[in-house]
C-alpha cells in the first residue's frame, strides 16, 4: 500500500494534530504524516509534533503581515518540498486565501467546532449555549473558498448539560474531536466520502 503524505497546519497546542499524528503511527493507515507547519513560532505544538518524530516548520505570519500572498506562498513553497499530498487544518487559525485553497481543492479538510452549518467562525462553543442548544458537536468538511461551507465528511455530537459555560463544553467536546478527525481522515485518505457521525 501506497501511504499518502498528509501535513498539518497548526497554531497553537495542536491536539488535534497530536491525534492525527498517533492515528497515522498505525502502519495499516492510509496516510503518513510528514510535516507540521505553524504560523506561530511559540506554538506548543511544534513540540509535541517534533517528539513524535514529525518534521516542524514555522511561516510566522506577523513578518508578512502586509503580504498575504507571499506568506501563502511560502508555506506553499514548504509543503511541495515535503511532498504533501493531503493538507490538514487542526486549530490554524488564519483565514486562508481563495487562490490557495483552490490550490488544494478536494485535498484539505478542517475540523470545526460546531455542527455546521450552525455557527460558523468563532465563538462557537458560546453562541451554542446563548441558542438554548441541546446538543453540540464538531464537524470535519473539505475546506472551500467560503468559510465553514465545504461538503461535511464527519460530525461528532455531545449532549448540552445543564450549567454549560463555554468552557466546559469545549473541554467535553475535545475528546470527540480527537477520536473525530482521525476518523476521517482514515477514510478521505483511502477515498472513502462517506461521512463519519460518532456519539457519546
């Protein structure tokens, strides 16, 4: 079996991208993880991921913060050196430019903290709550050039329990995250569409 290469962009702790990476351990995965690229030098993922043997790069975007296309294209420039084949977002926290996310069209996903189409952008786990939701969830989809709109490839649901706050509903929803998008990913790396849906 040919693995497929798959990156990882990250901004922060990257404990999605921990999950994806353990996933990708298993020598049955589709997939390999061959880079994780972080837009913030002091990230702790950068760590996490360099301890599980992964190669680390960092594109800082405060020193193109007046030119978008060229720190696009440098983190361009870093994952057609490593080969990437599939690109995935786990807590990147940039808005990505339509040219590239053409670039990558039906080759990058996402994980989203809410069970779109509700609640896109930020926030979430707070407008949930202001909406007298029962239930919230995360969603893995195909990223596109409009924002949390790309076809859904996985949802994963919790129960809203009352005395919620944003915090502890964002704590419960992380372990379903984790066991969400390496699901996911498994399957998109094989070129399997069919949607994941995990519950408590």
């Amino acid at each position: 079996m040919t693995r497929r290469r798959a990156a990882i962009l990250i901004s922060g702790g990257g404990s999605n991208m921990v999950a994806l990476v353990r996933d990708m351990a298993d020598p049955a995965h589709p997939a390999t993880p061959c880079l994780v690229i972080s837009n913030r030098p002091d990230a702790a993922g950068l760590a996490r991921a360099a301890d599980l043997g992964v190669p680390t790069a960092v594109v800082d975007h405060r020193a193109h913060a007046d030119d978008r296309p060229r720190f696009e294209a440098a983190i361009l420039d870093r994952l057609a050196a490593s080969g990437a084949e599939i690109l995935c977002l786990a807590g990147f926290m940039r808005i990505l430019t339509p040219g590239f996310v053409e670039h990558w069209r039906g080759r990058i996903l996402n994980i989203h903290p809410s069970i779109l189409p509700l609640f896109p952008g930020l926030d979430t786990h707070a407008r949930a709550l202001a909406a007298g939701m029962a239930v919230h969830g995360a969603t893995v989809h195909e990223v596109t050039p409009d924002l949390d709109s790309g076809p859904i490839l996985g949802q994963a649901v919790i129960p809203v329990l009352p005395g919620d706050t944003p915090e502890t509903l964002a704590a419960r929803l992380l372990p379903m995250e984790h066991r969400l998008y390496p699901a996911v990913l498994r399957r998109f790396a094989a070129g399997d569409r069919r949607k994941v849906a995990l519950f408590p």
